[in-house]
C-alpha cells in the first residue's frame, strides 16, 4: 500500500503570538524572528526535499514557505481547508484577558476547548473535520511522496487528534504546543495514519 509522507509545520512567530494573544482568522505579520525561523525551514527544506508544498491562505503560513518553496524551485499551492480556526471573541486578546472578563467560560474552555469554545468561534470538531479533509486531499494527490504543509497551531492539533483517533476535545492535553516552523512527520494510506515525530527543530 503506497504512503504519502506529510512533514506538518506550523508558521513562524507572529507580532500576536510572541504575547500569546490568538491570531486565528487575523492576517497578522511574521516577527523578525518569525522570518528567521521561516529561513530555517527553508534550509531544512533544502536538506531533506520534498515534491510539493501546501498552504494556509494566510499570509503568515504562506511567507513561512516561501524559502522553502524558492530553495526547491517549488510552486506551492494554496489550500483554503488549512486556514487557522476562526476564535470569535478572543482574536487578537489573549486567554487572561478573557478570563478577568468571563472567568466561568475562561474554564469551561481549558476543561474542554471542543465542547465550550469560544464566543462566536469556528466549532473545533467542524474545523478538524475540514483539515482532515483537506490532508486526505493533499495525501491522495501526492501518493508516495513527500509534501510540506505550512499551517496553524491549532488547526494541526485538532487535526492530528482526529486521524489518530484521539477525542478532538483533548487536543489541548495532548499537544500542548506546536513548535513556529518546528516539523511532525506523519505517513498517510487508505484508512490510517502513523504518527512518527513531534516538533522536532529545524
């Protein structure tokens, strides 16, 4: 059975993510150390090639791949299904500063992000269905290949959960942070998925 190989990055850091406020749906700018870290990808990405690169539609996700893209003389595409959830009320603030607003919601959410998310949120359980989606897509459409996918921090963990059968609810437990431009590797058939690295620096 052919596998595809997904080398799953999240983007570099952000002006946002650098206090730890949420970016989501918000097209914020990389942080001059976030551009580094997109450089190293790229040499990372020159050192380990892959046949194609996929996107977020963000800016962010989309200048993280840039030097890889330009190192293998490489087009990326483009894939709206990876775009980071959209977290409603708290794009832009951070989890402290809603909780002095909203402390029994603040709660509700670290005890089960899937079931109390956010106000006006993107459902979690809705998003990871749509970036499983989208992997399968990219999966069959590079059978036996390597591929990068530059997307988001949450995006990726509800994800991961749900292609490896974990309750999407434990995301935050589980993965508690995807490292900016750090690689997960995961092997992608028919039916099943092997989880083989987490985070590991480029």
């Amino acid at each position: 059975m052919s596998t595809t190989t997904l080398l799953l990055a999240r983007h570099g850091q952000t002006v946002w993510h650098a206090e730890n406020r949420y970016a989501g749906i918000s097209d914020v700018a990389l942080t001059d150390t976030g551009v580094a870290q997109a450089e190293a990808l790229g040499r990372w990405a020159a050192a380990h090639p892959v046949d194609a690169i996929w996107t977020s539609p963000l800016s962010r996700a989309i200048l993280t791949a840039a030097p890889a893209a330009h190192a293998l003389n490489l087009t990326p595409h483009t894939e709206p299904a990876l775009r980071e959830c959209d977290f409603g009320v708290l794009e832009g603030r951070t989890l402290a500063e809603f909780e002095t607003e909203n402390p029994g919601a603040a709660e509700a959410f670290r005890s089960d992000p899937v079931a109390h998310p956010f106000p006006e949120a993107e459902d979690p359980a809705a998003a990871a269905t749509r970036g499983t989606a989208a992997l399968h897509r990219i999966a069959a459409e590079h059978c036996g290949e390597r591929v990068l996918v530059v997307a988001h921090n949450t995006l990726l963990r509800l994800v991961l959960c749900r292609l490896l059968g974990i309750p999407v609810g434990e995301y935050r437990r589980v993965f508690p942070r995807l490292r900016n431009a750090a690689v997960s590797e995961i092997r992608m058939a028919p039916g099943r998925t092997a989880f083989l690295s987490l985070n590991v620096p480029v």
